[in-house]
C-alpha cells in the first residue's frame, strides 16, 4: 500500500476515515526493493503494559523473590520514542550503560482515532491495526531506579514493524499465537487469549481521563520466558539475533550490536 500525499503514518492516521480511503493507491512496489522503517512513529512516548500475562508475573515473582500479586488494574509505564528501530535495524546498545539486556515479544496496537472515556465496548471503533513490538529492557536499570522508564527508554530498544495490519483483516487479536527466537531458539511461546487484561480492557483503562491519539502505539505485555527470569539468566549478548513472530502478522527480525 502506498499513501499519497502523506509523508508519515501519523499522517495518515491523523485523516479522517473516508480520506484515508481517498489517499491509498493501488501501487505495489517490490518489498524486496525497499528498506523497511518503523511502521509508525508516535508523537509521543510508546505506552506499555507491565505483567499482563499470568506466567510472565509468576516467573518474575519468583526470579525477585517474591509473593505474586497481580494487580487490580493495569500496570501502564513509557518507552519514550528514542527508543523506536525499525525493523532489520542492528540495535546498538551500550556495555557502559547495561550489563543485562533482555528481549519481550509484545503484540503492539496502533490507535486511529482520537479518543476519550471510551467503553470497552467501543474499543474497535479506535483500533486502526496491529503490530509485533520488542520492548528490549535493560534490567538492571530497572532494578536500580525502582521504576521501569529508564530502563525500558534506551536508544534501539523498541523496534517495531515489520508493518501493520489493518484491524478488519486480524478481526481477533486475542486469539494469536505470540513467540520469540533467539539465534534460532524459542524462548517464549504463548497466546494472546492468555492476556490478564484484554485489549478491550486496556484501551478503555488508558482513555479514562486521558486523551488518546491517531498514531498512539499501546505494547499488551510480554509471555512468560524472558531472559531475566531463566535459571542461571540469560541476557543479550553482541550478534545476538531476536525474531518477535505472532501469528497472522509476521516477523520482527532485529541484531543486538553492544559496544
């Protein structure tokens, strides 16, 4: 699909609708002859869900030391923009900055319509389509400052892609099969029906008081197997290669570069 006229997605996504429509060309260009950016760029930081997968919050629990506690309500935090790669980007990370990097395969929504208060009964209504995300975190940032921005807001550590898409060809995001491979090895494997809270849920809890955007991205959380969690842990090492699959999408393929 090419958009005409328009220099970004969040352009695009900023029209209405029925312009959208006007402004797609039948146009195809070879993908092998093109270089993927991220599919979209948000105005403002990626919003996030935290422990939002049943197994994901035990293993946690249990790698920390402590009693699992799910919460009542979503755990939401940011990646701020600087983060974003794109898709068969080499991710450069620092050695100085983190000795423990670790990958998280999420399903990210991309929101299409500027909306407030909205009933999780009218979720559809904003959802303009889906994507795989990597919320690649340095852990040991996120111990040290006692809450996760820092450590999930590092140059390189949220490609997404490798595109988006539209909402009305994946009718149910809650029923796809999400994994992740390292150099080849899978390391999560579950579905998105084993959310804590669904898509639904989400979007309706973030627009309560606050305005979401045409562009918004929104991460659902990550499955169980991440690297902090393993026992002896595992974390990122240089040339390493993640593959975020989830079904009816693709892949994200990205290398990890630490220098």
């Amino acid at each position: 699909m090419r958009v005409i006229a328009c220099t970004t997605m969040r352009e695009f996504l900023a029209l209405a609708p029925q312009e959208r429509v006007r402004r797609v060309s039948d146009e195809r260009v070879p993908l092998a002859q093109t270089r993927l950016d991220a599919p979209v760029r948000p105005a403002r930081n990626v919003f996030c869900v935290g422990r939002n997968y049943l197994e994901h919050a035990r293993e946690g629990a249990r790698a920390l030391g402590r009693d699992l506690k799910l919460p009542d309500v979503p755990t939401f935090f940011t990646k701020a923009t600087g983060a974003i790669a794109a898709p068969g980007a080499v991710l450069h990370l620092e050695r100085g900055v983190s000795d423990e990097y670790d990958y998280e395969a999420e399903l990210a929504v991309v929101i299409g319509m500027r909306c407030k208060d909205l009933a999780e009964t009218q979720w559809q209504e904003v959802v303009f389509g889906y994507t795989c995300l990597n919320d690649v975190t340095a852990r040991d940032l996120q111990r040290a400052h006692g809450q996760w921005f820092k450590g999930k807001s590092l140059d390189d550590t949220c490609p997404i892609g490798p595109w988006i898409v539209d909402a009305q060809e994946l009718r149910d995001p809650q029923r796809l099969e999400i994994s992740l491979r390292l150099n080849g090895v899978e390391k999560q494997h579950s579905n998105t029906a084993q959310m804590i809270f669904p898509i639904p849920r989400l979007i309706a809890e973030l627009s309560r008081g606050m305005t979401l955007e045409p562009g918004d991205v929104i991460a659902t959380g990550t499955p169980a197997g991440v690297g902090f969690a393993r026992t002896p842990p595992e974390f990122l090492q240089d040339g390493d290669e993640m593959e975020v699959a989830i079904e009816g999408i693709g892949v994200l393929r990205n290398r990890i570069h630490l220098a």
